[in-house]
C-alpha cells in the first residue's frame, strides 16, 4: 500500500490536567489531536483522518487500544474534523484510548453509506481493512480485535454495525449511537436496494441472529446500540433489532433513551458509551 506520513495539524489539545497540576516535576503531556492522511488504495486517493492521542502519550513505551468513530452522512469531505465532542468526552470517560476519526465522504453534501461501491469507491475496505493496518503501522497501538473498537453515530451507526459484524477479526466493540441497519438515501427513509445481504442486517436478521450467536464463539463481541423514543426515522428499527437478537440469544446491549436524532442526546450519552468501549477493550500496554 502506497503511504503518505500523517501531517500535524496545528496545535489543538484537550486533557485532564489543571493549572495546579502543570508545575508537577513529571507532568504527563495532555491529549494531542492531529490531522493525517495515507493514500488509499480502495479510494484511488488520499483518505483523510483525525487522530487524537491520549494524555501521556509521548512519553512512549505503551500501546493503546483505538476507537474509530465514524460520522453521520450526508457530509462534507472535512466534516470529519468537527467531533471535538467526541475527544471531550473520552476525556472524561477515561481517556486511556487513540481517538481516530475517518473521512467518510469526498464529496459536499456526500452519501456513500461506508459501503464499497466498486473500484476507486470503496468506502468499506478502506475503512475496515487499510485505516487500521495504517494506524497499527504508525502509533503505538495494540495491532489486534481485542484493542479495536468501530462506533459511529446516526450513517455512522450503520457503517460501524455493518463493517464491525463483517469484519469479526478486525474489531471486537460495536457501537451504533441513533444509527439504522440498512442502507438508505439521504433522507435516512428510503432504503438502497444493493442486491446484497452484507449491507442489508436487517433484511437478513433472522439468519443474522443465529449465525451472529456462532460468531460472538470464535469472536467475542461486545455488541451495542442505542436510539431516542422520539427518532421517528430510526427508533421502530433499533426497538425491533433488539428484540431479534433478544429471541436469538445473542448477547448484546440496548438503550431506548428520552430524546429523538440529535447532538443534544448524542452528547448526553457520550462519556457513558465510550466508558463502555474502554471497558470492553484490551487495557493500555505497558
């Protein structure tokens, strides 16, 4: 794979330490977030990603498990650098963790669903198999499922629940924060008809939830999702995932929270969802 070194961006950090704590005689350097890119193969182009780097980081010596957190669409082509929310609250749930947040679009105002599309278009490999070789391949991470996590919020709920039940030895923490489980337009209320089961889970949950039970054996997954009482898009699909899976046996978590599709709710449920991420990761390597 052909690769450009990550670029630096200027100078935005988030932390933990206070003031009071700046003239400690060993003080751990704060949270770091830079901007990178590497030239995707799938994509025929650069793919773009914001990476943020836990307190302590430089001081070396340790691997951190990685979340990849995957924005919702339609989309810019930069919208992935406006998720500082995010950082924040991983701060706050604990921290001990790489934050990296993909493009997920090239195009203004762009849908491509995290799904590949064919040559020169192919969101999902780009995504599940080339983002993460790069990132093992460039920071301290633990380079295996057990220290990968796959969230995304609302497409980007979709695009983790699709690539993280795929990819079962890629990822071992699905979260889906207000997403869906099968492909749509960019209203969120047509689904794409693809002619594939793979990016349709909930036309294929039946035969899903068995095999998702067989799977969870050899792959141990931490399974998750959410959605507000009052997303009228969204909420009938989630309450109904839930309730297949339930009837199948396969371990998972679900909330139904007061709220509908909004940043407000996104940002409420922030610190304890990704706290449930952290717990379910392999922990920091010394």
């Amino acid at each position: 794979m052909a690769v450009a070194v990550a670029v630096a961006a200027g100078g935005a950090t988030t932390g933990l330490l206070d003031a009071g704590m700046l003239g400690h005689a060993s003080p751990v350097s704060p949270a770091r977030t830079v901007l990178g890119a590497f030239h995707s193969v799938s994509l025929d182009s650069p793919l773009h990603y914001l990476v943020r780097l836990p307190p302590g980081y430089a001081r070396g010596g340790r691997r951190y498990p990685v979340i990849y957190f995957l924005h919702g669409l339609p989309a810019g082509p930069s919208s992935y650098q406006s998720i500082a929310w995010v950082g924040q609250a991983l701060d706050r749930a604990g921290g001990q963790a790489i934050l990296v947040v993909p493009q997920g679009t090239r195009s203004s105002n762009g849908d491509p669903e995290y799904l590949d599309w064919g040559p020169g278009n192919n969101w999902a490999t780009a995504l599940s198999a080339e983002l993460p070789a790069f990132i093992d391949a460039h920071y301290s991470t633990i380079a295996s499922r057990a220290g990968r996590a796959l969230v995304g919020v609302s497409a980007g709920g979709y695009g983790a629940t699709n690539l993280g039940l795929h990819h079962p030895g890629e990822f071992s923490v699905v979260e889906s924060w207000s997403g869906y489980f099968e492909p749509t337009d960019a209203t969120g209320e047509t689904v794409l008809d693809l002619g594939s089961a793979e990016a349709n889970i909930a036309a294929s949950v039946d035969a899903l939830a068995v095999s998702l039970a067989r799977q969870f054996l050899s792959y141990p997954t931490f399974l998750a999702f959410y959605v507000g009482r009052a997303d009228k898009t969204f909420a009938r699909d989630n309450i109904e995932l839930n309730t297949e899976l339930k009837n199948a046996g396969v371990t998972h978590t679900f909330a139904l929270y007061s709220g509908g599709h909004t940043l407000t709710l996104w940002k409420a449920h922030a610190v304890g969802w990704l706290a449930m991420a952290l717990k379910n990761l392999a922990p920091v390597e010394a």
